[in-house]
C-alpha cells in the first residue's frame, strides 16, 4: 500500500523533499507570523512584554529595535510573509506530482540561495554584531537551510540546473550516498556549538 501511496524509489524521494519542504515552509510562516505580530505589538505598546523574551541572550524584542531587524526600511518578517507561502505553494505542486519547467525550479533555487545568505547574514549580526539571539529568527535561519538543501537535492536529481553532465554525475553520486544530508546536518551542528561558544551565559 506504501508503494502504491508514493509511487516509485524516485517517486518517493521526491514526495519525501516536498514534504519537507512543505513542513519547513509551514514552521517558516507561522515564525515570520508571530515575529510580525511581536513587532506591531512593540510598536504599540512598548512596554508589554514579548512571548520571545526569554532572557538577556534570547530577546527577540533588543533584536527587533536594531537596523538589522529592518534593512529594507520595513520588518524583515514581512520577507517571510511573502516567500513562504510561496515554498508551501511549491511543494503542494510538488507532491502532486507536476513537474514545473527547468528555468523556474532553477529560478527557484537561485531565489532560496538568496533567502539563504540573507538569513546567514542576519544570524551571524545577531551573534557577532547585536549579541543577542531572537529565538524566532533561528527557527527562520534552520528551516531556510533545510529548505535549500531539499530543493537542491530535488533539482540535482531532475537535471534542473544545468550542471555540466560529469559533474551532474557526480552529484548524483553524493546524493545516492546521502552526503548532502550529513553535511547539512553537520553545519548546522557547527551553528549550534558556534551559539554555544559565543553564549557561554546560556548553561547558566
């Protein structure tokens, strides 16, 4: 009955990259949602308290009152507002089955390239530059990453970037063994431990 639900091998992997995308583009909307209201809730009223101050480290209001939090003149979380619907969008279509044309799956992954580096800048201001943490803009940062790199295994796969054929091939090979997994993974390992060693105060 599993076989018959997802189809093929190559079907099933598929289905298995939307739906993470799927889920990621979920988690990315209701942060970038909550990170809006926060925000407008700030604005009103200064001194209420935000459900994601947690502490002096993790403080998403210190965070939002920075230039950073507003680089295009307006909350970056209305970034959010607008592309992830867009990514769950993606990835119904995805599941479903439809296979969109090469140019917008390789748009789309030069699209999350960019939303990837702009979640990258902001993380590494927030602990380098502000230091402090907004709890909310980690799980945007976390998910962003694990979306890239579900798309980009998708679009490997399908030939949608226009790689040349030995180094199509080669990626594919990395892909079958699972590597791109395990560097995601150990990346953001190593985000993790970079937080911890920067924010000692956070095992007190």
């Amino acid at each position: 009955m599993f076989a018959k639900l997802f189809g093929g091998s190559s079907d099933r992997s598929d289905k298995y990259i939307f739906m993470t995308m799927l889920v990621c583009g979920v988690l990315g909307l209701a942060a970038a949602m909550a990170l809006s209201i926060e925000r407008y809730i700030q604005l009103t009223t200064p001194d209420a308290p935000l459900l994601c101050d947690f502490n002096a480290i993790f403080n998403c209001g210190t965070v939002m009152q920075t230039w950073q939090a507003k680089v295009f003149g307006f909350p970056n979380s209305f970034i959010g507002l607008a592309a992830y619907p867009v990514v769950i969008t993606l990835a119904v279509v995805g599941l479903t089955g439809v296979k969109l044309p090469r140019w917008f799956m390789f748009t789309a992954q030069i699209c999350f390239a960019l939303g990837l580096i702009f979640s990258y800048w902001l993380f590494f201001q927030s602990v380098f530059v502000i230091q402090v943490l907004c709890p909310l803009c980690l799980v945007v940062t976390t998910v962003t990453t694990i979306m890239f790199e579900a798309l980009l295994r998708y679009n490997i796969r399908n030939n949608n970037l226009f790689l040349p054929h030995k180094i199509s091939k080669q990626a594919n090979k990395w892909l079958d063994k699972d590597y791109d997994k395990m560097l995601i993974g150990a990346w953001l390992a190593l985000m993790a431990a970079l937080v911890l060693v920067q924010f000692p105060g956070i095992y007190s």
